[in-house]
C-alpha cells in the first residue's frame, strides 16, 4: 500500500495509463461487469478541496503516474493504492475517501466481490473504471479525460444501493448476453459472410440498436472497407462503402478494448465522421470494439445508436467485445482456407503451365515457319503486288500468335529462389508515372486516370517491361469494367514496418462475383461477355508477379467495382 501526497508535481514520464472505461459505475455483485449510471453533463469545475482517492493498482508507479496527471490538470488530490484484498480492506475502514479508481483487471483475484460489497455498503463512492494497460487513449492527454470522468463522478448525484431485484435483472442480462454470444460461437463458420450477418442483427437485437457494422482494414491500415452494415429498420444488409483519412480514429482503436463514444460528433476519437457520416445517417453514439489479430487491429465492430445519445455501459462495451473476438476467429478461419486454395490453385496453375509450355513449343515451331514462309513470299513478289498485303497480314497474326505462345511459356516455367537477381533495380513510382500516357490512351478518353506516388523512391527488381504488361493488361480489363466510363487509380506506397512495395490498381467498374474471383488468375478462364479474350491476361499478370516474388490480390463485388493489390519485395 502506498500512499501518494497531494502537493506538488509527478515526474515526466513517457508511459502514459490507459483509457478510462466508464466514469461512474455500480458493481452488479455477481459479476465484474458494472452499469454507468449519470445521466446528462453534471458541472465540470474542478473541486475546491483536496480530493482522497482509493487506487486499485498492481504497480505503484501506475499510481504515481496517475497522481501526476490529475494534478497536471488542476486537480488536487491524494491517492491511496492497494493491491490486495488486505489493504483495500484497511482503506475501507478508514473510510476517508471521495472515490475509487479501478485498473481493470483488478490486482486480486477477489476483487469484483470486494469491490460489489463496498459498493452496496457506500453507495456514496463513485468508482471509476480504466483499462489496466499503457498507451494514449486518443489525441486528447489522457490526464483530461482521466479528470474530466473525475469531476463528473464527484458532480453527480450519490449512488443508491442496487435492490436485490435490480442486481437479479442486471445479471440476468449478463447471463444472456453469454448465453447469446455462446451460440454465436458455435456457429459452423464455412459461410464467412452468412456469419458477419448474424454477428450484425444478433448485436443489433441484442443491445436495441438501429445499425450495427462490421469493417476491415486494408494491408496498410489506412481505409476501411464495410464487410457488413445491417439497419435494423429496414432489415437490410449493406456492404462495400470504404472510409479513409481517420487517424485520430485509428490511434483511438489501437490504445483501447473499446471506444464507448457517448457523443460521438463531440467526442474527439470519432468527430472525424461527424459531417461526412455521422450527421447524415442521425447516429449520436457509437460503441466500437476493435477486431485484433496477431496484436494488430484489423477491423472493428461498429454499433451506431440513432436517436437522443446514450450512455454505452460496460455490459455492452463486453458485448461488442466479444463479438470482435469472435470475428477474429472467423476470420482467422477465413485467410487459412483461402490460404488453402491458393496453394491448391498454384498446383493446378503449375500442371496446367507445364502443359501449356509443351503445346506452346510445338505451335511456336509451327508458327516461325508460316511466318518465315509468308515473308519469303512477300520478297518474291512486286513491291505494288495486291498479294503483298494479305502476306503482310498474315506476319502480323504470327506475330500476335507468337506473344500468345510467350505467355504460355512464361507460364510453364517455375519461380526459382534468385530470379530476379539479375534484373536490375527500378523505382516502382517512376516506371508507373512514365507508362501513364500509354494508359491513358489504352482506356479512353471515358476513362479518367488518377495516379498517387508514394512520393519516395520505391525500388523493386522487375523488368521495367513486366510493369508494362502488369500495368497494361489490368486497364485494359477496368475500361471493359466501366463501358460508360468512370476512374482508373493508380497508387504506388510502402507497406508501413516491412520492405514491401504496393501497388494498386482500382476502378469503379461493374465488379468480380465470388465465384468468378476464384478462378480469375487460371490460365483461359475469362469474365468477358461470350468467352471473348484468350484468358492468359491475368494469369500472366499473376505469374509476372510471382515470379518477381510477390503476390497479387484482388478485392471486388458486383456493382462495386474492382481493386487489385500487387505486393513485391523492396530490392
């Protein structure tokens, strides 16, 4: 137990505490969950008297930090920390206190029971809760919303004591909601989108929410795509919209279990949505629990509440939770067996190219001697014979042949560990803001290209003549996408904390079904209406990145349009 005094300044420090969960707070006694309970804005103004405050905190230098930040914002205080049953029960009976600060979890194995029993015997102590683990909780200092949920706690009215009738009713929600969750879980997840949707209405049912989302990130962390929005009104189920340029949004995802935004067009973690989404769709509160993989937010279940703003208590903040965790695991199950079918794919693409290759050595004989044959033809003719012309045409369809029976080739041959050492090294960004003019002119004039360098070099071995045909072959299918027109973009940047170089190529086009997606990179499948085109484009597009030792991957749905991500190695 130590206590800290309340005059003068903390150390600076580096390791700011967490998020504060919830600013006021009753303990349900049969569970560690706890209901935020004020309503409405209580007076703001700082205390006039030195506040005494009971830490629950397993490190005393959490406590000490907490102290300096209070302080830092004109609060002044005294903190007693505990971090057994022992001395919290010693502080208890002392009994000289204004409130609680709890670090979540709680240092002592008992500490929910100890905690429900002071609370039904002091009602008159607020408690509030934080999220026991470092890092800034959003752009605003954690030492201000730390004293801003503190002067709330000490402005609102005294607790009651809960009835029994009011802890049997809170826990039976709480038994529900597991119980609701449970099934979730059990749920067979071969369908991954059947299960997105019945995370959304489920959550939605569950805490009485008119829109309930859920989105993933991209590889960069910098958009995020909607897997699912379900709008409870309608019964509808909506997917594809795509939000970028959130940082404040992003940090605030990454530094907490969740964001329980109260005001969501005030509150500094999410008022970047306020014009653009937040006031057109009527949403007031938003509760967002991030969905992390491997330690790294991927994605976030987004539970958006239309109507006057509400206060999200950590039952619901546990229920959002969950479902995160387990749209985690769905996904999780979803990339193996993709993972699965890639490699499945990659054998059937190496049997049919070792095929291919045979077939294509033959024809190409076959073809340099019609060809050799035509020319010798031509130069026995009269330079102004009619007959010069069909011999003429006939070089030029060899020719086309012959690139054909390249790619074929190409496809036939296995990735070796050091191919591409001998190519030397290029600027992805500058090979991409040379060959513009060439797009530009392979999609139309109905086509608009837009490009965004990363603005550094990004360098990459590959054949300068690859990014052509890479380049060419993916416009050539976003202007078929987009018979009446629309954007083409272009983006070149670095994956952040890798050696990794993307580039991606995007259009607004009529989109890729799921079934079609699957085969889209096998050599002769083609989307085009009819069977029209040879279906080697983007197979070759596929082995030209592979054999550059990268990967490509595609994102798209019907009607909203199509974005191809091709990954290569800094080099």
């Amino acid at each position: 137990m130590r206590l800290i005094p309340g005059r003068g300044k903390a150390p600076a420090v580096t390791n700011q505490p967490g998020s504060v969960s919830c600013a006021r707070a009753a303990y349900d006694g049969s569970s560690c969950l706890a209901d935020v309970l004020p309503k409405g804005l209580p007076n703001m103004a700082s205390p006039s008297r030195v506040v005494r405050i009971l830490h629950l905190a397993q490190d005393p230098n959490e406590t000490l930090l907490l102290h300096g930040l209070l302080e830092a914002e004109g609060l002044e205080c005294t903190i007693h920390q505990v971090a057994d049953a022992q001395g919290f029960a010693d502080a208890v009976r002392a009994g000289e206190l204004d409130l609680v600060i709890a670090d979540l979890p709680l240092p002592w194995a008992e500490g929910q029971a100890d905690l429900a029993e002071v609370q039904r015997r002091h009602p008159e102590w607020p408690v509030i809760f934080r999220w026991g683990e470092s890092g800034t909780w959003s752009v605003e200092e954690p030492g201000a919303q730390l004293a801003r949920a503190v002067q709330k706690a000490l402005a609102g009215v005294p607790l009651r004591a809960q009835s029994e009738a009011e802890r049997r009713a809170m826990l039976g929600r709480f038994v529900h909601q597991q119980d609701v969750l449970l099934r979730l879980s059990q749920r067979p997840s071969g369908d991954f989108a059947g299960f997105v949707h019945e995370v959304t209405e489920t959550l939605s049912a569950l805490l009485e929410v008119e829109r309930v989302s859920v989105w993933e990130s991209d590889l960069a962390r910098t958009s995020l795509r909607c897997l699912d929005l379900y709008v409870r009104g309608r019964r509808t189920h909506e997917e594809g919209q795509v939000l970028r340029q959130f940082p404040r949004y992003a940090r605030a995802l990454d530094s907490a279990l969740s964001v329980a935004a109260h005001d969501a067009r005030s509150d500094p973690r999410t008022s970047e949505f306020r014009d653009s989404y937040l006031v057109p769709m009527g949403i007031t509160s938003m509760l967002d629990a991030p969905i992390r993989r491997g330690g790294v937010v991927t994605g976030v279940v987004c539970i958006e509440h239309v109507g006057a703003p509400r206060e999200w208590t950590l039952l619901d903040q546990c229920a959002a939770a969950g479902a995160a965790n387990l749209l985690a695991r769905a996904c999780e199950v979803r990339d193996r067996r993709a993972l699965e079918e890639r490699v499945r794919q990659g054998e059937r693409l190496e049997a049919i190219g070792h095929v291919a290759a045979r077939v294509a050595h033959d024809f190409g004989n076959r073809l340099t001697a019609i060809g050799g044959m035509a020319g010798i033809a031509a130069s026995e003719l009269p330079g102004d014979s009619p007959a010069r012309e069909p011999l003429r045409r006939i070089q030029e369809e060899v020719e086309k042949a012959g690139q054909l029976v390249r790619q074929l080739l190409a496809l036939g041959r296995p990735p070796h560990a050091g191919e591409s050492e001998g190519v030397a090294s290029v600027d992805l960004s500058g090979v991409i803001a040379r060959l513009l003019p060439m797009v530009r002119s392979v999609v139309g004039s109905s086509v608009r290209v837009e490009f965004e360098g990363a603005g550094v070099p990004l360098p990459v071995r590959i054949d300068p003549r690859e990014v052509e045909h890479v380049l060419l072959n993916l416009a050539t299918n976003a202007r078929d996408a987009m018979p009446h027109g629309g954007v083409l973009r272009l983006e070149t940047q670095a994956v952040p904390a890798t050696r990794v170089v993307r580039l991606v190529v995007a259009d607004e086009g009529v989109g890729i079904s799921e079934q079609a997606r699957r085969h889209l990179f096998e050599p002769f499948y083609t989307t085009k209406p009819g069977g029209l085109g040879t279906g080697l484009g983007l197979a070759s597009v596929h082995d030209v990145v592979r054999r550059a030792g990268g990967e490509i991957q595609v994102r798209s749905a019907p009607g909203m349009g199509t974005r191809f991500e091709i990954l290569l190695p800094m080099g």
